[in-house]
C-alpha cells in the first residue's frame, strides 16, 4: 500500500466516521436533498393518482382480499382536500410512522415501515417538492373496510408486530453501492411490499422476504438471487436495463403494477442507483417461491409449437402488426416477445393472460408503448388458445391455461 492509499483510507474512514457520528448515512447521501428525485424514488404519484386523475390528487383504490377497499388521499398542497395545513413534523409522522395529524393512524397500504428508513430530512424535501406541484380540490371515496379491520386504532398493535422500522446506518462490511441498494430496495422502494408474501397479520414475511406474491391479480416474481425461483439466473446487465427501461431481451417486458414503477418511478433514477439496487437484489439469499410460481420454465418439445393451431391463427391476424411472426418486435424493443421466458412463461401464464385481458402500458424514453386489451370480437376461448400458442411458441413453455382461466383474470383473480 503506497502512502496515498494509506491516505486516502484514512481520509476515507474519518468520513464515514463523522457521517455516522451525525446521523447522516453515505447510502442517504446522494439526491437527500432533491424532492423531486426522492419522490420519484419513493413511486409517490403512482399510488396517490387515480386513473385519469390529477397527479398526487388520491383515489387509487386499493382492493385488500377479506377486508375491503382503501383509497389513497389526495397529498397536494391543497389547504381543504390535501395537506396545505400540515407541518413539516406532521408530514413527517405520517411518512415514517403511519401517524396523521389528529393521531389518525394510517392503514399499512401506505409502506410507512418502509419510508421510515427515510431520515426526516429527506421527508421535509418530498414536502418541500409536493408544495410546488398545482394543487387539486379532489377528495377520494370514503374506504370501505370490513369491522374489526375499520377500526383504525387497530394498527396500534400491527405496528407493534410489524413495525415501523427506522433509518439504518450503513454495513461496513459491504461496498457503499451495495448500502445504497439496500436503503433504495428496502426504504423509499418498498420493494419487498409487492414481492413478498404476508403473515396471518398481513405482514410482509421475513422469513420468505421477496420470494415473491400475487397483487391484484397480478404475479410480483421471486426476485431473490434463487437461479431456479427468482433472478439468479439473470446478468447485472439485464436486470439493470429492466429495471432502468421495464424490458430485457429473453425476459420481457414490465406490466401491471411493475409498469407503473417503471414508468413514474425506477427510469428516472441514475445508472449509480440502478446498478446499486442491482448490487443489493443479487445479493438477497436464494429463496424457493413456496406457492409453486417460479420464473424459469421448462424445455420445449415439437408439441409446444402448433403452427396451424387456433392460437397461431389468432396470432397472426391480431397480433404480428407489432410483434412480427418471428416475435421480435415493430419499433420499440419492448414489443419483442422472443425468448420472453419470463413474461410469456412463468406463474402459470398469469402475467400474460392480465395484459390480454387488461391491457398495459408503459412509459419509455421515447414515448409511450401500449398494449390494448382483448375484449369485443374475442372469446375466453380465443384468448386463451392465443395465451396458449405465445407461451409455447416463444416461451417454450409447457404452460395451459383455459378459457376459465381468462374469466378469472378478467374478475382479477388467479389462474388455478
């Protein structure tokens, strides 16, 4: 070791030294002080806009299996419908404690557990962002929650099993971008609230932490460094171009609610964050999906490919305008379905059957890609023999779904 590395270790630890000594975290360090970059981080707008809506306005419905519907509120600055009146401390309780003002306890749809990994200062500077967006007057609907889950003094005790946590300083025993993967995957990302399974207290999981969960209908993979359930198998490169742009060549394309974290929040992150979140998720210990919905998918046999089927019929009028017959895609790289094993093959063609039925869209830097739904001219039949061809033509999937399956997808439950 020459005199300036020992030098610059030195220097190196008396930084990490005083950083530590006043709460400030190297991982927290980089755009703590940008609202706009933490609100994006933190996938604000996505969960706080109805469809149609005026951006942060609330609405979005939230539909939680045995216990009801809640709406996001409107978080404009808003005086009457939004937080206009709140403090900086009042907005900050309720990002990372799941407290609103009048002692208004806030339901876990909400990752508060998560956002508290957030330091108050990096809160104040989401506030700070939102109070320069235009303000709206909407109100979302009233929830509509089953008793005893609408008694909100209730989450008293869920945050006394399943938090909130709080900010944690970094591990010196990993590289900074691995601590900056962690603080972006762990807190303003909330990951693990899509991709893990809940307890009996409607939890997120521990002990099975991003192995993966159904959503809405939709299937949030395993994304555990598991080579067989998540995405062990996957290169650096791959998993940061999804990440960064929601496509990859041989896995597909983000939908559903992993489009909307695409489009308004994960491709307005720098490369460094991208690359660190990647860091992080490699290094996630290898976990089984316990429910039987891995993301690699079988070998193919001549079977599997039917070119004079039903399905490859229906392909080929309503489908090669963008896809090509080859799969590869018209324009924009996220129409290919080559090789999208991940996509078109795995959680029982779940994915796939929620774009044919519903539709997606996602924001790119060139524009917007959109995939229309399936719905007058077309039988659940029909989708399902078109689902049936592109898993086993392009996916080489042994996979089957049937036309009760798309009735389910279309109702937003799963395939059986």
């Amino acid at each position: 070791m020459t005199m300036t590395e020992r030098g610059l270790g030195r220097i190196t630890g008396m930084l990490f030294t005083l950083l530590a000594s006043t709460g400030i975290h190297p991982a927290h360090a980089a755009g703590a002080s940008d609202g706009q970059y933490l609100t994006r981080a933190a996938d604000c707008e996505v969960c706080h806009t109805r469809p149609g809506g005026a951006p942060f306005a609330g609405g979005r419905a939230f539909a939680i299996p045995g216990m009801g519907v809640i709406y996001s509120p409107n978080i404009t600055a808003d005086r009457q419908a939004g937080i206009g009146t709140w403090t900086d401390d009042q907005f900050v309780k309720a990002v990372r404690d799941g407290v609103s003002p009048g002692w208004k306890h806030l339901y876990p749809a909400m990752p508060y557990r998560d956002y508290a990994y957030m330091t108050p200062d990096e809160v104040k500077a989401i506030r700070a962002y939102l109070a320069t967006l235009p303000t709206s007057s909407a109100r979302p609907p009233a929830n509509t929650l089953k008793f005893p889950f609408s008694i909100r003094a209730a989450m008293i005790f869920w945050n006394l099993v399943n938090g909130p946590t709080s900010s944690h300083p970094d591990d010196p025993g990993h590289t900074p971008s691995w601590n900056r993967g962690r603080y972006l995957v762990e807190g303003p990302g909330h990951c693990a609230e899509c991709h893990s399974p809940r307890t009996i207290t409607m939890g997120v999981s521990a002990s099975n932490a991003y192995a993966g969960a159904d959503v809405g209908g939709w299937r949030a993979y395993n994304i555990t460094s598991s080579k067989t359930d998540g995405i062990g198998a996957w290169s650096a490169d791959d998993l940061a171009t999804y990440l960064s742009t929601g496509h990859a060549d041989g896995h597909g394309s983000a939908s559903g609610d992993m489009g909307d974290v695409v489009s308004h929040s994960l491709r307005y992150l720098t490369r460094q964050d991208i690359d660190a979140m990647v860091e992080y998720l490699r290094g996630i210990p290898a976990r089984s999906s316990t429910d039987g919905a891995p993301l690699v998918v079988d070998q193919p046999t001549a079977a599997h490919d039917p070119a004079d089927s039903h399905g490859a019929m229906l392909y080929a009028g309503a489908c090669v305008g963008c896809h090509l017959p080859d799969g590869s895609g018209r324009q924009n790289p996220v129409a290919s379905i080559a090789g999208a094993r991940t996509t078109l093959g795995a959680a029982n063609g779940q994915n796939l059957l929620q774009v044919l039925t519903h539709g997606s869209v996602l924001q790119t830097a060139t524009g917007t890609a959109s995939m229309p739904a399936f719905h007058g001219g077309y039988s659940d039949q029909d989708v399902a023999d078109i689902a049936n061809f592109v898993m086993h033509h392009f996916a080489r999937s042994s996979t089957k779904v049937t036309a009760v399956d798309v009735a389910k997808a279309k109702a937003g439950s799963t395939p059986e």
